[in-house]
C-alpha cells in the first residue's frame, strides 16, 4: 500500500478535529498475530467483554495454538462459549490453524504457528501481509486489517460499522461504497501515521455522537465539514414549513410536490458542490454559503408558490 501520501483538505480538517475533541491515541501492537488473528475472530457479533473472556478461557484450557488445532472441534466450541456463536466460530479456528499447519507443512517448516505467521508476515509488504491474511478461508478484510494493525503494528484502516457510517456521512467515501471497498479507498487517501488515530477516533465519535440513529448533530464536533448534517438542515427547514402551512385548506397534495422538488434540487447542488473538495476550505465555505443563501430563496418561493390559495 502506498506509503507517501497527502490528504485532502477535507480529510485534513476532519482529522485535525477528532484529535482535538478526543486527543492522539497510541497504538501499541503485540507482534502476535495469530493470536490477534484468533481474538479477532471471536470478536465477531459479540461484545469486547464477552470475545475477551472467550479468549481467555480457551488459552486457558488449551494453552498451545497446536493443541487447539488438534482438539475435537466440540472441546473448542465448549472452551469459548462465552463469547456467542461458538459453534460457528469453533471451526473457523480450527480451519484457520489447520490451513496454516498446512502452509508451513507444504515449506518444510517445523516452527509453532504463532512464530510461523509473524515471519510470514514480516517478510511481506504491507498490502502483501493483507493479501496473505485474505487467502486464509474465513478471513474477510476487516479481520485482515485489524491483524496487521492492532498486532503487527502496520498502517491498514479496518473498516467496521462505525467507520464506515461515518466516512459516509462526511464524505470520506462515496455512498456507494461498501465496507469491502472502503479498506482500499482509506488505503489510498489516507497518511500511515494517520490511520491508527483516525480509526481510533472515528469509533469514538460514532459511538458517542454519530449514531446510526438519530445522530447528535447539533453538539458534533465536525458539523462544520458533515455532508450528512446539511442534508438534515435542509430537511428539517423543509418539513417545518410544511407544518407551519399545513392548515391551509386542499393544498396537501401541493405541498408534498413541493417537498419532493425541495429534495430533488438540494440532491443538484450537493452534486455541485462535490468537486469544491479539493478548493481551499475559506473558499469552498464562501461558495456553499452563497449556494444556501440562493438555495433558501429558492426554496421558500416553491413551497409559497405550491401552497398559495
């Protein structure tokens, strides 16, 4: 993956912002990625508590990755109830140590897994190391990317669902663009020294103020440069003065029409303004004011055009 890059201004300002509000976090990798590789599995739909106390009931009754890979599948189910789902995630395991066993097997090694995939690793670059991690069967790119960051230490943006509802609504990526998809769009616009505090606090901020609903708009920090937060503006300016007018006798068809050409032009000048992302952010701020302004007239001459007796 690329490892010299300048953001956008965008993305910039956006940074600048979650550091403030919720400081630098510091990533402190373990070097263990099987183990990583492991935790991160039972982590699957389940909370921190409960992947946590799976981890350290089956390390407990089966110390060795060897040992786990070769217990019955049962035994590993068992060792790891804890955490939910353990008979689907008991053969992901199992599967993972196996085929690792195998990999190692097919290069005449004899070194424990652990050791056997740190090397792997280490002798790779980093989008080869995420790569390598994606041919295990069972291993998605989320799973991949926390590995080789939590763990090794290395610059990849896991993208689960509070970095992916966030990037979208700040224009960080596309509307279109899924989770899958989002690893590799962050991969190219985002500084590697940049990506572990930018993950960090992206699931800060969507936990406690971009919810999936009902976000906290009016205290967000990063109101200022939220694409989804205008949309809101423009929405509720809309619907409020429909209530405000909706006592007019015969004229709620009028003023739903009225609605939808509201939505249709605010959908036109957000296409617009897309490409001012890469101008100055004075200038892009200058130029949507100037678009509101126009926008607001605009706006309120439809909805007393349709609702006028």
């Amino acid at each position: 993956m690329t490892t010299s890059i300048t953001p956008s201004t965008h993305l910039a300002r956006i940074y600048e912002l979650l550091i403030d509000t919720y400081g630098e976090p510091e990533n402190k990798p373990d070097y263990d990625p099987l183990g990583g590789l492991v935790g991160t599995i039972l982590s699957q739909h389940t909370s921190d508590i409960n992947s946590e106390r799976a981890y350290r009931q089956l390390v407990v009754t089966l110390p060795t990755w060897e040992e786990v890979r070769d217990a019955p599948t049962l035994a590993v189910a068992e060792a790891i109830r804890s955490g939910g789902l353990a008979n689907i995630k008991a053969p992901r395991i199992k599967n993972t140590l196996l085929t690792l066993t195998e990999w190692q097997q097919s290069q005449g090694g004899t070194k424990p897994l652990s050791d056997y995939l740190h090397d792997e690793l280490m002798q790779r670059t980093t989008e080869e190391g995420w790569h390598y991690l994606l041919s295990i069967p069972g291993v998605g790119p989320k799973t991949a990317a926390c590995v080789l960051m939590f763990n090794m230490g290395l610059a990849v943006m896991p993208i689960d669902t509070h970095v992916h509802r966030v990037s979208k609504r700040l224009g960080l990526i596309g509307p279109k663009v899924n989770a899958d998809q989002a690893h590799v769009v962050f991969a190219r616009i985002t500084p590697p020294e940049w990506v572990y505090p930018l993950h960090v606090n992206l699931i800060r901020h969507g936990r406690k103020i971009c919810h999936a609903q009902r976000p906290e708009c009016g205290r967000c920090p990063l109101y200022s440069e939220c694409l989804f937060a205008r949309g809101v503006w423009w929405s509720q300016k809309s619907r409020q003065f429909v209530v405000e007018n909706k006592t007019k006798p015969n004229h709620s068809r009028k003023l739903v029409l009225s609605a939808r050409i509201d939505l249709r032009w605010r959908l036109i000048v957000q296409r617009l303004m897309k490409p001012l992302l890469i101008v100055k952010r004075e200038v892009r701020s200058q130029i949507a004011h100037g678009f509101g302004n126009a926008l607001v007239i605009f706006d309120v001459h439809l909805l007393i055009f349709h609702t006028a007796p």
